[in-house]
C-alpha cells in the first residue's frame, strides 16, 4: 500500500490530535470493543432444548417412532435443589434426553405439580412461540411421513421460500404440532445454504437440530442479551414476507425480521420480530416451568458463579434463587441458574 504522507513531527501531531478525537468522539465503541476482547463469552453455547410435556410416554413415542429421536437417558429428580433452580415449590420431575444427530432435546414432565395446557389459541406471532427447527434431507418424504402418521397442521402445507429473497431463497420449510400442541419446524436447505454437515450424502431422512426459534419483540434488545452480554455472534440475517411466509407461519400479512445467532457449538438461537403484524401477545407473566407451554433453551458455561455475576449486574431476571450446586450429580451438570431474556422465554445456564 502506497503511503499518502511520510511521518513526520507535523504528521504526527496532526496524527495523535486524530486518535484523540476518535477517544473523545467515539468511547462506547472503543470501550465495546475493548471489551470483546479482553472478555470470553459467558456461555460456549447450546447443549439442548428443554419442552415441558403432560404425558412423557406419549411425547416419548412420538418423538423417537414419528422424528426419529434416540433415546439417551430417563431420569426422575425431586429436591430442593430443583426446586430453587425451576422456581416451582414441591416437584418432582421425570426427565428423558433424547438425541437427534449431534443435537439433543430434554423432555420435562411434572408429575408433581401439574401445570397448565398450551393456550389452545397460541399464534406463531404470540412471544411464547419456541420451536426446534429439524433439518430433513427429502422435504417431500418427511411431508409423507408426517402425514402418514397423522400429525397436527400449524401451517398449510410445505413452503418454498422465494428467489428474490436471497438470504432465504430456496429454503423449504413446513411447521406442525408436537402431542402437546408444541410447534416443530422441518426445514430443507438448497446447496448454498445452512452448515456443511446438512448436505452430506445420508439415508436418514431426519438429520438433526439447526436452531430453535423464538419470537421477539425487538430484536435489538434481544441482541444485547445474547451477542453483547452472553457472547453469542450473529450468523445471518433476513426480512421474510408474502405468501409463502404467510403460509408457513399461519399469519396472515406476516413480515419477520429474522436472525440467526450461534455460539462456539450446538444448534443456533434464531429471533423472530414480526415487523407485521404487530398484535402478538407477550409472554404470560406467570408462566412456570411446569406448564406446558414451558421451553428453556439450556446453554454450556465453563464458569456459572462468573455468569451469574455479570446477569445480575445486568439486572437479567433470575427463575432461579441463584447458582443451584447439583449436589445428587443427575441430570449431567454441577451448577446451574435459570433466568429470562427481555421476552421471558427461559434460559438455563449449565455448567458441566
């Protein structure tokens, strides 16, 4: 690169007045800055999605014979220790993990106490929305097998994303009910889009878990808590509308700003604001971890006393009492807290 002046005494000045003016002018994005890089990321990722369910034999059936799912343990837990870290007095909890691919989902029945159903008019705009989205590798087959075994419609039928939509075109993508009326998402990459890993030659038609969605109010408050506070960077962006959009979501007018977010490993968390229209209904304030419309995606720290340090200090709203020390060593963590994001929808911050 050819230098447009040579250093000297005058250019150096004229240099350091320079650098001055960016400290004085620009502070937060030096101090932002400075910041990412002298701090690591509170959390290293996503270890699994957490689905409250009524009737675990049932959800258990359902996932493993119809999506596939492996069975990876089945556990019963009670105890005060559970109970300060869901915020749920007097549970006792049957957990079964279960293994997609490289990605996992935790199935969560109370059986003590019972919580509430799904509200039977929930909408893909209201902000409890949450779903898993699972890659398949044939649209057309999976949309087969769903039907064959009778699922529940959310939306009309598989949508193909169009081609003036670059970030998204060529997408399929199609969204049903789980036995509990929980959303779930099968989605299908072109060639130039989504990880490597999708487009590897298989005879599994479903491959795993890409991210969960969640709907939100603004997505920039929601980009503070997960890229700027827990460490998480943003991985794509979009703006989604027209029919195929509608159709998908079962909204009629749908407009979504949509963002990808990923940590260092597991599936992503994706954002949905609906920029149109505007009417969904916020997260119940009174929401419990053992009703049924309860999702908690759980994410892997090396430090949880460090990570609850800086929540609280950013004024996060904790589910839990605190750090919760597994004392019993179930459910594969040693520590663990839960708190809410600006939406409500939960996340629990383990550490192994």
């Amino acid at each position: 690169m050819k230098l447009l002046f040579q250093p000297n005494r005058l250019h150096n000045g004229v240099l350091a007045i320079w650098l001055l003016s960016l400290v004085l002018v620009a502070p937060q994005r030096l101090t932002q800055y400075a910041c990412a890089e002298q701090n690591p990321a509170l959390v290293e990722g996503v270890d699994a999605i957490g689905i409250t369910v009524s009737d675990m034999d049932r959800a258990v059936d359902f996932y493993s014979k119809v999506l596939t799912f492996e069975k990876v343990s089945d556990t019963e837990v009670d105890g005060e220790s559970y109970e300060h870290l869901e915020g749920v007095f007097g549970l006792r909890m049957r957990v079964v993990r279960m293994r997609l691919g490289d990605e996992f989902i935790e199935l969560t029945e109370y059986l003590a106490p019972k919580g509430r159903p799904i509200p039977v008019d929930s909408r893909s705009n209201d902000r409890w929305f949450q779903h898993i989205a699972i890659i398949v590798s044939d649209m057309d087959k999976a949309y087969a097998w769903l039907r064959q075994n009778k699922v529940e419609h959310a939306s009309s039928g598989p949508q193909r994303l169009p081609d003036w939509n670059k970030n998204a075109a060529g997408i399929s993508a199609f969204y049903f009910k789980d036995p509990d009326a929980h959303p779930v998402e099968v989605l299908q990459f072109p060639p130039d889009k989504g990880l490597e890993k999708w487009h590897r030659s298989t005879n599994r038609l479903f491959l795993g878990i890409d991210h969960t969605a969640i709907v939100v109010w603004d997505t920039d408050a929601s980009i503070k808590f997960y890229r700027d506070l827990l460490g998480m960077h943003v991985a794509g962006e979009s703006e989604n509308y027209g029919t195929e959009q509608e159709h998908l979501n079962n909204v009629f007018g749908a407009r979504l700003r949509i963002t990808a977010l990923r940590g260092a490993t597991g599936p992503g968390i994706e954002l949905l604001e609906y920029l149109a229209p505007r009417d969904g209904r916020p997260f119940p304030s009174d929401e419990q971890a053992s009703d049924v419309v309860h999702r908690q995606t759980v994410l892997v720290t090396r430090g949880a006393d460090a990570a609850a340090h800086q929540l609280q200090s950013s004024r996060v709203n904790f589910v839990s009492s605190g750090v919760v020390v597994n004392q019993t060593g179930q459910l594969g963590f040693s520590k663990a807290l839960l708190v809410r994001d600006p939406d409500g929808h939960a996340i629990e911050i383990e550490e192994k």
